[in-house]
C-alpha cells in the first residue's frame, strides 16, 4: 500500500497505541512542501495555533491551495486530506516555521516544526519544489555549500530550544529536505543532538564532501536512516552512507519513483528490496565519476550553463525532462543540439560525457562492490 492506504488503514490508531514510525515520517517529511502560510491570512479563519483538523473542515479548500503548488497536486490533495482528518493526526499543529524564496541567489528553503501531541515533535526541512531554480540550487549543494545549509543549523537549534525537554524530537527531510535534516543534525552541538530522537533522509542526495566523514555526525549515527527507492536517481548523487536501505516502489522509475506518493509501506515501514536497480546503479557510478573529475568552479559554471538552457527551452519543472532516467539524460543531450555551439561548450561536454559513463556502466559488468545492496525486509 501507499502513503494514502497507510492513513486509510491505520488513522484511526493513536500515538499512544501505534509510536511514530518511519512512514508517518514520510508523511511530514512530504507534509513540508505544503504551503500552509499561505492559508494564514485577514480573511482567514486559520491561524500558526489551526490544527489539522482545522484545514480538513474548511472542506479542502486550503488543502487544495497548498496541493496544486506540489510536484504531485492530485496525490497531495488525497493523502493530505486522509491524514488531515485522520484520528491519529487531527491535532497536529505547526508550531513554528521558516520559508525564504530568492530565485536570483538559487535559494529555495523551508522548514516546519510539527507538535503532534504533547510527547512528540517533528521538525521537517522542505525538498526542491518543482521550479527549476531550486533543482538548480539541488546541485550547487553537491559540490559546496549552500546558503540554506546555515539556516537548517540555526533554524534546527532554533526549534529545538523551544520544545519541553524529555520530548521526542524527529527531524525528517525529502529529496533537498533530506540533505539539509542530515546536514543539520551533523552540525548542531552535542546539546541539540542528544534531544535529536531519529533523523531519516528520505532519498537525499550526498554531498562533495561527505557528511559521514565529519565529527558530528559520529554523535547522530545510531539515530540516522538513509531511504532511497530501488530505481533512484536523486538519493545516489554522491552518496557518501553506506547503510542506506533501498525502498520498493511502483513501477514507474527514474525521477518518478523521487515522489514518497510511489513507495510501498506495510505495517510500520517501507517495504525494503534487496538492491538497487541496474539503472540506478550505473547512474551512481556515472554521475559521482564525472562530478569528480571536474573542479568545483568548473562544476559550477556547467551547472549554471544547463539550467539556463532549460529556462530558455521551456524546461520549468523537472518532470518535463522525463520519466525514465535513459529519457531524463537524452532530452538533455538533445537540448544542446539546438543550441549554438559557442553557447553549449562546458555543458554539452558534460552531457554527453555523463551519458556515456552512464551507458558504459549500464551495460558493462559492474564492480563487485556496486552489483549489489543487500538489505533485509523490514
């Protein structure tokens, strides 16, 4: 079952009797894109202080404002609702949040802190949005840091500080969301960290310089769940931890399989597959082999060169590249081609090299360390 089944099926279950477990956390790491600011206004009858419960009885109109501005307004608008009314989450309120939108710096932030009773507490990092510019700001994060790794620290101490002690404290993120709760949690003080209950990256990318290197995160490590789909693409970008577990999925693949609207849950958990797919596998190798091959200033201005051929081409979402990664990589490699030579260098150099390393990997034999990702059901 999906998200929406989950809620379906066990809404009506307390806290008390069925604990927090990590598919209500895919739930609020999702719940984080929602808009809900824009429903606290003069006409309004919302406030910070509305629960849940208060957005479901305006009959969805709120929900659907702050759905239709998701990757997936359909499966957002359901699943928020369910859950919306649900008995088991009813009550949950927001108790504080910070939203900062600069598209001319390539910064894209969020984060909200959930109470969902008096016990415990979620703090949530936004992912990317489906604008263009915050993908962008997606891979500027790989090879250095990024304005809104600053703000994850003082907004994640900020959250805590305010919470009673003896509380549990969940911090959760997808995609963008689960680098920055990883980043975070990695560099908080001790203080911050023992309050810290779980943190769970829901398919996150990694980063140029791994975060499981730094001292802090050997305080987090125990507390810390990496999930990625069996056919990913974002959460194997310079994945820099090993003991991540790959999620069974629908049968849609590539960028697809990135919306928690596509992962399989049973009980308490995410279905785990045994490895990733082929597909994923090489993309991995392909990408990492290529982003570290090439300097940061030169990363950068490769970057810079693809989104802005997207912005020009009419590329505003994501999803528009495609479905399936081998689709995703050859819309790009097209794109160049209409483009005058003196204006593609760097970027189409890159493209068609990271599509062959991608093929290359695809359909050679893999290292013996790269064939496979055991990981027992859960």
């Amino acid at each position: 079952m999906d998200l929406q089944g989950y809620i379906e099926k066990y809404g009506h279950e307390s806290i008390k009797n069925k604990p927090i477990n990590e598919v209500d956390l895919g739930f609020f790491a999702f719940a984080s894109y929602l808009e809900f600011q824009l429903c606290y206004s003069e006409e309004s009858k919302l406030n910070i202080d509305s629960s849940f419960d208060d957005f479901a009885k305006e009959n969805g109109k709120y929900i659907k404002k702050m759905a239709n501005l998701t990757i997936s307004p359909k499966e957002a608008f359901n699943t928020s609702k369910a859950f919306f009314k649900s008995k088991r989450f009813k009550k949950t309120k927001i108790l504080n949040y910070r939203i900062e939108e600069i598209p001319k710096s390539y910064i894209q932030y969020g984060v909200f802190l959930f109470k969902l009773d008096e016990d415990n507490y979620v703090i949530s990092y936004r992912g990317t949005s489906p604008v263009i510019y915050g993908w962008e700001e997606d891979i500027l994060m790989l090879i250095g840091s990024i304005e809104s790794e600053s703000f994850a620290v003082e907004d994640l101490i900020k959250f805590i500080s305010i919470i009673p002690e003896g509380k549990k404290i969940y911090v959760v993120g997808h995609s963008k969301g689960g680098e920055l709760a990883s980043y975070a949690s990695t560099y908080a003080n001790k203080d911050i960290q023992n309050r810290i209950s779980k943190i769970i990256s829901f398919d996150g990318p990694g980063r140029k310089v791994p975060l499981y290197q730094q001292e802090g995160f050997k305080n987090i490590k125990s507390k810390y769940l990496k999930l990625i789909p069996v056919d990913d693409v974002i959460g194997v970008m310079l994945n820099d931890f090993s003991d991540y577990k790959v999620v069974v999925a629908d049968t849609s693949n590539g960028v697809s399989q990135h919306s928690l609207f596509t992962w399989h849950c049973h009980q308490n958990s995410f279905i785990k597959a045994d490895s990733l797919s082929k597909n994923s596998i090489a993309f991995s190798l392909a990408f990492n082999t290529w982003i570290n091959s090439v300097s940061e200033e030169e990363a950068k201005t490769i970057i810079h060169q693809i989104f802005e051929l997207l912005d020009k081409s009419g590329i505003k979402a994501i999803n528009d590249l495609g479905n399936t990664i081998t689709e995703q990589m050859r819309t790009l490699a097209n794109l160049y081609k209409s483009v005058p030579k003196s204006n593609r260098k760097a970027a189409y150099k890159a493209t068609q090299t990271l599509f062959k390393l991608f093929l290359k990997y695809r359909f050679s034999s893999l290292p013996n360390n790269s064939k496979k990702k055991k990981v027992k059901n859960t």
